[in-house]
C-alpha cells in the first residue's frame, strides 16, 4: 500500500475535506483534527471546506460528484449518509451509489435532559411514567425537525408508547436557554452541547441512549439501563466519491483508524461529546444498512416529512 502511494504520486497537492455543516460545531471540530493529522501523515495539506445546508446534504452532494482522484473527501454525518433520504422528497445524491466509504469515525449519543428546578424526575424512566401519567404537560425541546433529536423522541414514543409533544428549535442552544428558563420540561438531543451543565449540577442527565455509558458523563445511565430498549446516535464517517482506487480507500482508512485510536485522538473526541467508531470501510457500510433499516421505520410511523 505504502508502494502504491509513492508510485501514484498521491498526494501531491493539497486535499480538501468538505465537512457539510458551518464551522464552530462538532463535526467541523472533529475533521479540523483529522485534518491535521491526515495532513501531516499523507505528507500534503488537507484543507477543511464548509458547505453547509439542507442538513448537510448540499456538502454531501459536493463530494458525490467530485473526481474519485483522493483530492476530495467529506466528514459526514449519519443525516445525510442515512436518515435524509427518508426525510426528503427529493436528493441529489444516491448515497449507496455516489459515495465511497472510507471509516467511521465516531458517535455522539443522545442525551435526554431536563431542569432538575423544574421537573422531579431522577431519570428517563420516572420521566415517562410521568408523561403517561399526564401527556399534555410535558413538552420536550429538540434542534429542530428530521434531526436526530427529533427521530429519537419519535423512537423514544413509539418505543413507550406514549406521545411526547416535540418542540422544534433551530439548533442546541435555543433549546439549551428555554430549558434552563423552564419554558420546556426536557430536551432530546445530541449530548455534546450539554455536557458542561450536567457536570455542573444546573441540568439532570435523565438518559443516554447509547449502547454503553458515555465516558464523560459516567453517571448518567442509558436508557437500556432502565428497561427502555432505545439506542439512537449521530455518528461520523469519512467518504469519498464513487469509484475511489481501493488502495488510496485504503490508506486513508489506515491513517484515520491510527489517529482515532491514538490517546491524544480519544481525548479530543471525548472533549466533543463522541466516541471512536472506527473500523474497516465494510463496518461503515454495515453501519448506513443496519442504520437506514431502523429510522426509516421510524421516520414513516412518525409521518415526519421535510420539503
């Protein structure tokens, strides 16, 4: 593989990284990172592009009809690789077609929280029998419609049985304020935004929906801890464009999975609100599978529909 690389001159120009979203959030973060890693292992500059819009699929979109020549990749998250097509009337892209996959990166959980001031409830599953008690006085925040704050409270209510009134904002931190002025009662969202007023004591973790605790929150449990069966995560993957050489595939997967298990890449991630998911480019592709099967079921029992 290292043969190859040398005798195709790749890279020999600078390599860009289209990340779908506006820079400042978490997935610009965590290809910032990769970024200068990559660059310094390829031995040629990898520069970050945001092109953010229609959730993420007008970056995704980039990508797809780029050259497969290795000079452009994309950090992605699952929206556009998996749920988007379900959302959507229309995409520009056929993810299964026009995208090649090159390594998971990491997940982020969903944390559901609420104003300890506001609501009595110790966990998610005081917070549900709650809400069966009395539907309609509880209101839960989420980042806005077809995020994936909104398809786990879907799942979350289909899963317990119970309708859970969604409040759609447009992103984490509006949510975050009328939270913490008790406008609403819980949030569903990704845990990263909300990682520093959990550890302050100012908002309750009542769950996280991972398979296992989320390492900077250690004391929250999951919400299979508390006999609710929900996992729901947003996670990162490198891709490229259809028809990629499978050896460039390759060492790049090779070069991202070293960085990612590295303690320095493990620290950083953590810091963002995600764990490292890395793995051969056939894990991602189980991952976009596996992942489509669920929130497509929930997505069509939900009705969610996005223009």
């Amino acid at each position: 593989m290292a043969a190859w690389a040398s005798n195709s001159g790749w890279p020999n120009r600078p390599i860009r990284m289209v990340v779908p979203f506006p820079a400042g959030g978490s997935t610009d973060m965590v290809a910032r990172y990769l970024a200068q890693g990559l660059g310094e292992r390829l031995g040629a500059p990898v520069v970050v592009d945001n092109r953010a819009g229609a959730a993420g699929n007008i970056g995704t979109d980039a990508v797809a009809k780029a050259a497969p020549d290795g000079y452009t990749i994309g950090l992605v998250t699952s929206g556009p690789l998996v749920n988007n097509k379900f959302l959507y009337k229309s995409m520009p892209f056929d993810g299964d077609k026009d995208l090649t996959p090159i390594a998971l990166v990491c997940e982020i959980p969903m944390v559901f929280v609420s104003n300890p001031e506001q609501l009595k409830v110790r966990n998610l599953k005081e917070f549900v029998e709650a809400a069966k008690a009395k539907p309609s006085a509880f209101s839960v925040a989420t980042p806005g419609n077809g995020t994936i704050g909104h398809l786990a409270l879907a799942d979350l209510s289909q899963t317990v049985g119970v309708r859970l009134q969604d409040v759609p904002y447009r992103g984490d931190t509006p949510a975050l304020t009328d939270l913490l002025g008790g406008v609403v009662q819980a949030i569903s969202a990704p845990v990263s935004t909300f990682i520093p007023n959990i550890q302050a004591g100012k908002l309750r973790g009542l769950a996280v929906t991972s398979g296992t605790r989320f390492p900077g929150l250690p004391d929250v449990p999951t919400a299979k801890e508390q006999g609710i069966d929900q996992t729901a995560t947003v996670w990162f993957a490198m891709v490229g464009p259809a028809g990629m050489p499978a050896p460039m595939v390759q060492r790049l997967n090779a070069e991202i999975n070293r960085l990612l298990e590295s303690p320095q890449g493990k620290s950083k991630l953590q810091q963002y609100g995600g764990v490292v998911a890395s793995g051969a480019p056939a894990l991602l592709r189980q991952r976009i599978e596996a992942d489509g099967q669920k929130w497509q079921r929930v997505i069509k029992t939900a009705q969610i529909k996005l223009d």
